[in-house]
C-alpha cells in the first residue's frame, strides 16, 4: 500500500494502490462479493473489509503479497489448504507472483459467512 493515505471506499483504495497490484485486488473482491451478495461492503482499520452479521474477511495489499484475514476461525476451519502459503494467526498471505485460490477464498467466505449466522 502507498503509505500515508487514507481512503473512504473499497474502490479508492484500489485505485491506490500500485498498478501491479491492481488486477488481483479487483478480482479478490469480485471474489468475495460473489461468495457474499449480501455481505456490505465498508473500510475498518484503513482496510477493504465485508460484513455480514459481523465482520467477515479484510484483505490488504502490500509490497509482495496481498493479505487476506479471513480471522483465525477462518484459517484453522481449511488448515490444510492454506499450507501451500504463508499463514499467521489470523492471516494469509498470497504472493503477487502467483494467481489467487479462487475456490480456497470462495470457501473460507462461505464458511465465515455461516459461522457469523450461528453466533
């Protein structure tokens, strides 16, 4: 992300963004929007970010990888499947270099979305 800027709407931020990174960022929230028609989409902690009875999945662009926060539900709910990338608590990160998973994000939407409608 180019640092020292702020942004009101998920389109501003990818406008933002370097141009490289640009295409992925529209795809995954073509993505998510697509697993979550329903799901608003908003701007929390300088983030794209999508809630549906509660927050869903953040994402982030950054110089080498885009970082996905499906929270750490999400992560654990496909442990195996994100083992091919680099994962933290609450985060995984898909290289620049590589296309996006788009069935693993469409999953992990899914399951977040049903996960927040039982809470």
């Amino acid at each position: 992300m180019k640092s020292g800027k702020t942004f009101n709407s998920v389109e501003e931020y990818i406008a933002m963004q370097d141009d490289i990174v640009q295409p992925k960022l529209v795809q995954l929230r073509q993505l998510i929007k697509k697993a979550a028609p329903k799901a608003e989409e908003t701007v929390s902690y300088q983030m794209p970010a999508y809630r549906l009875n509660g927050i869903l999945v953040y994402f982030a662009a950054f110089k080498k990888h885009i970082g996905f926060f499906p929270t750490p539900s999400g992560i654990k709910q496909f442990k195996e499947d994100p083992a091919a990338y680099d994962t933290s608590k609450g985060t995984i990160r898909f290289p620049l270099d590589t296309p996006l998973p788009a069935n693993l994000i469409r999953d992990i939407v899914k399951f977040r979305i049903r996960e927040n409608h039982w809470r």
